[in-house]
C-alpha cells in the first residue's frame, strides 16, 4: 500500500472514531433529557371537546316543558279541586265556629266573661264563600228583575 493510501485510511479511522464519541455523547444527553421528562410531575391531558349535541339538548328542554306542564296542570287541578270542595262545604254548611270566641259566644275581656263582638253570642259566623255567593246571588237577582 502507499503512503496515500494509508494516509486516508488512518484519517477514514480517526474520523470514524470521531464519529462514535459524537454518537456516545448524544446518546448519553437523549438519555438524560428521558430521565428529566419522567421525574417532572405529568399534567393531565386535556379531553377532546366534544360536538355540540343539538339532539340532546333539544330532548333535555322537551322534557324540561313537559314537566312544567305537567305540574302546572296538577297545580290547577288541586286548586280546582279544593275550590270545588269548599263550594259544597258552603253549600252544606254555611256557618261555621266563631274564630274570635271559637265558637263558645263569650271572651273574657278585662277578665270577665263577656258577650263575642264577632258572633254577638251566637256561635257560629257565615262562611266567606257563602258571603260572596249570597252577595252575587243578590247581584245577579236585582239585576234580572
């Protein structure tokens, strides 16, 4: 071989031998940069944000006015029918106790028995709804004459 020849393999070798340091040292920093990353506390990852769901939320308000609806209706339905009750109560029975003397016809006032302001001793008082119904009936009785 000649002196060329040997020249270019010595300097293919040294080069080489250059090369495999580089390779060394960068393996050794990669390395390290994996160790930092894995002792540095991991954030969670964010979710995908989901589509809007038109269906869904069209469903969810539907049965939201639905059962609006519904207790509405049974709202009305408990009012009508306690109406209902206390207009035949009146009718029925169209006086009831004293609430001033509770239906005794006497209070004591000043600490002596005395006649009830209210009921002036008769015990029992018209029904307000018996009073309404009684005041329209006249109403409506004056005016068809």
């Amino acid at each position: 071989m000649s002196d060329d020849a040997l020249q270019k393999a010595f300097a293919a070798v040294s080069e080489a031998s250059d090369d495999s340091k580089q390779l060394e040292l960068m393996r050794t920093i990669i390395t390290t940069q994996v160790i930092a990353q894995a002792m540095q506390p991991q954030q969670p990852a964010l979710p995908a944000r989901q589509e809007f769901d038109s269906k869904k939320w069209l469903t969810i308000g539907t049965l939201g006015v639905a059962g609006g609806l519904v207790a509405s209706l049974f709202a009305v339905a408990v009012a009508i029918g306690w109406a209902g009750g206390y207009a035949v109560l009146c009718a029925v029975k169209s006086f009831a106790p004293c609430r001033k003397c509770r239906g005794l016809g006497q209070v004591e006032r000043f600490g002596k028995p005395r006649t009830c302001p209210r009921c002036h001793g008769r015990r029992l008082r018209l029904r307000l709804g018996r009073r309404a119904h009684n005041y329209w009936r006249r109403t409506h009785q004056a005016g068809t004459r």
